[in-house]
C-alpha cells in the first residue's frame, strides 16, 4: 500500500497526498460513532462503509499503473505545476 501511494504523487507533493490518503481512511469509525449517536440505526452506518467502499473501488480502477515508470518521470509530469522561487 505504501509502495502504491508513494508513486501516485509527485515528490513536491507526496507526503501531503499520503498523509491526506491515510486521515481520510481513518475517519471512519469517527463518523459511524456520529451516526449511531445522531440516531441512526445501523443500516445507515452499513451505507456509509457501502458508499466508502463504492469510493474506493473507483479510486483503484483509476489508478496508473507505474510499475514500468521511472518517478523522475513522474515528477516531471506535466499535470503538476512548478513553483517558482
């Protein structure tokens, strides 16, 4: 999984991507704990993971492949703009 995030974001970016990705994946007992004690029943907590997992799912069908791809290149993609000093 490491492996993964790491050759998805640019060097400049990196760890924000990673660290965005794994608070994100995190919260998930946060907000079923507000769904349950807003009310909720259980089934609205089993869409949430539902719609999570729905998420994920495109997320990792989207993914490049970059098992063949140097992470110089990556930097030097052109969907990242560099910052002039």
């Amino acid at each position: 999984m490491a492996a993964a995030l790491r050759e998805l974001f640019p060097t400049e970016v990196r760890h924000t991507g990673i660290s965005v990705a794994y608070q994100f994946g995190g919260s998930a007992p946060f907000f079923a704990s507000l769904i349950i004690a807003g009310g909720g029943s259980i089934f609205w907590v089993s869409v949430y993971m539902a719609v999570g997992l729905v998420l994920s799912h495109i997320a990792v069908l989207t993914m490049r492949k970059t098992n063949d791809t140097d992470l110089v290149a990556i930097d030097q993609a052109p969907a990242v703009k560099k910052r002039v000093s």
